[in-house]
C-alpha cells in the first residue's frame, strides 16, 4: 500500500478526517468515497437485477416445449430419420423409376381401359 493510501485509509479512523499533508490527486474525502461507494453499490445492483431478469428469460426459454424438444423425443425423431426400413433411399427410388417408364397415370388407364385383357362385366 502507498504512503498515500495508508494516509487515507488512516482518515477514516480519525474520523473522515483528510490528513493535512495529502493535496491534490492524493486527497480523497470521506464524501467523494462514499458517493463513488455508493455509485459501485448501484451499479452492481442494476448489474445483478440485469442479470437476475436474463437468467428468468433463459430458463422461461429452455422450459417452452414448444421450441425444444425432450430428450426422449430426439431420441423417436433420430431412430425414424435413420430407419432405413420406413424410408425411400435415392438409390431404391431411381431403380424404382427406372422400371416404371413413361407417366403411370397414362399407363395405368391405358392399361385398365384396355379390353382385350380385360373381362367386362358384360362379358360375365
């Protein structure tokens, strides 16, 4: 601690009392400590309730189900998304294409409008 700082740590006790051979940058009165104090106390307040206002944000925000998921739901949504068995491959919907050629629809009705290979129910 400087010569100065213990002078004026000294003052507060002899009561908040500026020692006499303290002027200037090292003169420090009780009052001007206090109000800096004070404004440090004030600050920090307004820090913590920033603080304190964020933290109840954060945890509003991680509790919306509505925009997280549960652990157990990651758990359905990855095992479905990996299901081979349920999904289309590109690989499989090319061989697929590939064996049904032209538009389905037009060979569908071409196919069912066909009466040469079909029965009618006149013909029953």
């Amino acid at each position: 601690m400087s010569q100065a700082s213990q002078k004026i740590a000294q003052q507060y006790i002899d009561g908040g009392v500026v020692p006499a051979d303290l002027a200037g940058q090292d003169a420090a009165t009780k009052t001007y400590v206090d109000a800096q104090l004070s404004q440090r106390d004030t600050s920090i307040t307004a820090a913590a309730s920033a603080a304190g206002a964020a933290q109840t944000s954060i945890n509003t925000h991680k509790a919306d189900n509505t925009v997280h998921v549960t652990p157990s739901e990651k758990t359905t949504y990855t095992n479905h998304i990996s299901d081979a068995n349920i999904h289309v491959t590109i690989a499989k919907k090319a061989e697929w294409d590939s064996k049904a050629p032209g538009s389905t629809a037009t060979e569908l009705s071409a196919h069912t409008g066909n009466a040469t290979i079909h029965v009618t129910a006149a013909d029953h």
